[in-house]
C-alpha cells in the first residue's frame, strides 16, 4: 500500500475519503473533527477568554508603523507558506517584531472591511477623466448618466407596415415608403395611408401605424385592415424611455457594453470615468522559474501568470508584473520607486530568513492597516499604507493562499479606489460538511450545483486545482459546517464559458469533497 492509499484509508469525513491521494493540505492538523451540532460548534470553535483579550490588542494595534509590533516582548512565526522560519532583519533596516501568537491577527471580516476603508478614502479624491465610448468598457462612471435628447427623439414606427391617418379604408399613397433616416413626409391627411419601415419617423397626423401582416390592399388602391386599429398602436412616442435630463445610470456603475449602447443612443461620444486603479505586481523568490519543468529545488512560478489577469479581471491595469527575487534591496527599490496605486507583493510575509517584506516596509516608513488575518489559506497576508496615498498589499506564496489574499483585501481595495458599487453577499447551502479550523476563517474553493454549493478537493494552501475548476470561494466560520449549512460565496472575478450554465463549467469532472 502506497503513503496516499494509507493517508486516503485513514482520513474521517467527506473530504478524505473518496479521493486515492491526499488532498495535499499542510493545515489538516489544524482542523478540528467534522462539525456536530451548531451548539457544540459554536463552544468548541470559541477562543479561551485570553484569547479574545489578545484579539482585542490585535485591533488595537491596526494602524501602527511597519516597524512597531503590537507586543514588543514577542517574535512570531507564521504559518501558511515556504518562509516560515527564524526572522532576518536584513541587509539595511531591522525587520518589524512579529507576535508569536497566530490569533492576534485581523479577523477575517474586519480585514476586508479594513481594505475598502482603505481604498475609499483615496478614491473619493480621485480626478474622473473624459474618455470616448470606443475605451470605456470596463471603467466606472464618475457621475450619473443623464440623457441629453429624448429617446426616442421623435415619435417612430415600431413595426413594418402602414401609416394611416382617420378611419379606414385608406387611400394609398403612391409615392413611395417612409423609410428610417430620411425625412418625414407631408401631414398625412384624414382616410390616407403610407408604407412605412420600423424606425422611421411617423408623418404628422398619424393615428396608428399597422403591421404589414395586419392589412391588405384592394384592385381599387385603398388598404383595409384586418382586426381593430388603436389610436396609436406600433407608434413609439417621443421620450417613451426618457426626456432629456432625467438620469439613466447612477454614479459608480460599471460600464458594460450594454451601458456603452445606452449612452451612444442618449448622445454621448465620451463618458465621464473614474481611472482604473494602477497595480504593480513584484513576484518573490530564488526559487522560481518562468519556463520549463521543475528542477534542482527550483518551481515553477504560478502566481505571476495569475495574478496579472486576474487584477485586470478586478478592473485595475496592471502596469507590470516583475521578478525581483529574494533581494530587500531591489524590493525597497521597487515598492518606493513604483508608481502603481496599488502594489502587489508574492511571499516574503512571514518571518524567514529571506522574508523582507516587513524590513522592507518598516524602512519604506509605511503604515500597516492589516498585519495577518484570521482566515485559512493565506494567515500571513498585509495590508500596509505607503506614501502619497499608495497601498501594499502582501500575499503569501504559496498559490491558493495568495488568492484568498486576493479576495480578502485586493478586491475590497481595487473596488473601493475604482468607485465600483458593492455587489450584495448572498448565501448558499453546502451539500457536504466542510472541516473547519478551531479560530479562523477558512475559504473553500466550491462549484455550484443547482441551488447548492459543492466543496472541492485540492484546497491546500500550496494548490491551485481546487480552484481552476471552482465556480468561487465558500466562506467556512470557525468550527466548520454542516450539510445544508448557508455559506457566504466569493464569485470569481470571470463569467462562465459560453454555452455553458452556471457552475456547469469547468468544474465538469472535478474532484468533489
């Protein structure tokens, strides 16, 4: 028997047993036993009160300079990816003291709370920009859409078919159809009727317009119809959708190609947008390679791939995504050299010996606003404010613990600088119970099937195949779930492929909890 057939043998609950391989996960010793009932859950998941008294400190000490630890007298080590490990103070700058306590960190929803605070402040200041239809798409508007024409900007026919005027039958006029772009004929008289095409513009003294399929014409030249005509039937009237002034879109709403087309037809050619945030991406670490086949301790470097589409997919341009290795020196040099809003960082968050990212920012003079969080994958994570109005955001290494770093405090950030409108959070059952850890947050990647949720296997923090074919992310309270539980979902920042329904996607022939 191979050491995953033993490890699949051994494991308790849904998410070991069905599965020949281990899911991967270097957090399972954390996990407590699969839920029981909420009660139970609830008492065994709650903190000792020392506990909650260091939480309490952890709050308090959101806000301090990089350098300035919550508890002098501590030195942490951070779980969650390749650099835990004694702290280096590096090359130029002692590094900040860490707590040895993994639980004073943020909790999970004051974090991302935290980050859209962040990114708000300095989005209300920012300058909203002209920009022409043709490069919109995607921008949010800085100001209501309001109409400057009517719509439609002249009664219109809504059909092909005949303008007639008075009651029938109708004398046909001869002279030709009225057709959309052209100008209007003379004032229809009483008993007259004219060909007409959908869209064009109705000829004075119109009563109805009547569809071709409605009416037949006679040897004598006159149109009858053929059912009850209505006083303005098939007639679109001037400012049936809007007059000119009333607002169509309020201020923050993301232009879709749908906005686009609503904006051309109440007379626009550029739109007021906020500027999509600026981001920087610095990938750390010796250790990664950008092609080719691992080797000799050197990886393949998942996250600079990622992160690029998936920070457009956020609406930020991403200005560049650089390799800098595990040098403080070219580190500093790229965050206080950066002209981004917003500057991602990979690794490098924990207490290693080549970890510089808090050395970097207590030397840089920033601020941190989140120092951990108390979620799983991605403890590790920071939020940190640089100067002149720039943030930093730190995600762990390891590939599914920066995406929960992502969804924790880059998208609250980038949507809040960008002016976007706050999608509401909804919930949806779980079909499996889901192990959770005994203090924090866990984020599970799952697929939805019909109106459930189903949890993912290959949710280690190091794995990125639970994720590529997950639908989003459930959000696990302390202690776990149980079947039929309501979680809190995260969606993925992309529409699901065409032709397909929702959550039927590339989740087809997943590996299931």
């Amino acid at each position: 028997m191979t050491p995953q057939e033993r490890a699949a043998g051994s494991g308790t609950g849904p998410e070991a047993a069905p599965e020949p391989e281990s899911d991967g996960s270097d957090e399972a010793l954390a996990l407590v036993a699969p839920p029981r009932a909420a009660e139970s859950r609830r008492a065994e998941s709650r903190p000792a009160e020392p506990r909650a008294a260091e939480s309490g400190s952890a709050e308090r000490s959101a806000g301090r300079p990089a350098g300035q630890s919550a508890d002098p007298a501590s030195a942490d080590q951070r779980p969650g990816d390749r650099h835990s490990g004694p702290s280096d103070s590096g090359p130029s700058h002692p590094g900040p003291s860490r707590s040895s306590d993994p639980h004073r960190a943020t909790a999970w929803p004051a974090a991302r709370a935290a980050a859209a605070r962040a990114g708000a402040a300095i989005g209300s200041g920012r300058e909203p920009r002209r920009t022409p239809l043709g490069q919109a798409l995607g921008q949010v508007l800085a100001e209501p859409l309001r109409a400057l024409t009517d719509l439609p900007s002249f009664d219109t026919s809504a059909m092909d078919g005949w303008a007639v005027a008075g009651p029938g039958p109708w004398k046909i006029h001869e002279e030709g159809a009225v057709l959309a772009g052209h100008a209007p004929l003379a004032p229809l008289a009483d008993g007259t009727a004219v060909r007409i095409a959908t869209g064009a513009r109705v000829p004075p003294e119109t009563t109805a317009v009547i569809r071709s399929e409605h009416a037949r014409t006679d040897s004598g030249g006159h149109l009858h119809a053929r059912r009850e005509v209505l006083p303005g039937q098939d007639i679109r009237p001037r400012g049936q959708e809007c007059r000119s002034g009333d607002r169509l879109l309020p201020a923050g709403t993301a232009v879709t190609p749908a906005v686009l087309g609503l904006a051309a037809a109440a007379g626009y050619d550029e739109l007021a947008t906020l500027p999509r945030p600026r981001v920087e991406v610095l990938v750390l670490g010796d250790e990664l390679l950008t092609a080719g086949l691992p080797h000799d301790g050197l990886i393949r470097d998942a996250l600079g791939p990622m992160l690029g589409p998936w920070l457009n997919a956020l609406g930020a341009d991403v200005l560049a995504t650089r390799r800098i290795g595990d040098d403080a020196d070219a580190l500093y040099a790229a965050v206080t050299g950066s002209e981004a809003d917003l500057v991602i960082t990979t690794g490098g968050t924990a207490a290693g010996p080549v970890d510089h990212v808090h050395p970097v920012l207590a030397k840089a003079g920033a601020v941190l606003l989140v120092d951990g969080v108390k979620v799983r994958p991605g403890h590790p994570m920071l939020l940190a404010r640089l100067d002149g109005g720039r943030h930093l955001v730190g995600l762990p290494g390891n590939p599914l613990a920066a995406v929960s770093g992502l969804l924790t405090l880059a998208e609250p950030l980038l949507g809040a600088l960008a002016g976007a409108p706050v999608p509401p959070p909804y919930s949806v059952s779980v079909r499996d119970e889901v192990q959770g850890h005994p203090y924090d947050t866990r984020l599970v990647p799952v697929a939805h099937r019909g109106d459930e949720v189903v949890p993912l296997h290959y949710n280690g923090p190091a794995m990125l195949r639970g994720i590529a074919a997950a639908d989003g992310m459930a959000v696990v309270p302390p202690g776990g779930a149980r079947s039929g539980d309501a979680l809190e979902i995260l969606d993925l920042p992309w529409p699901v492929a065409p032709g397909q329904a929702p959550g039927q996607g590339a989740s087809q022939g997943a590996c299931f909890t």
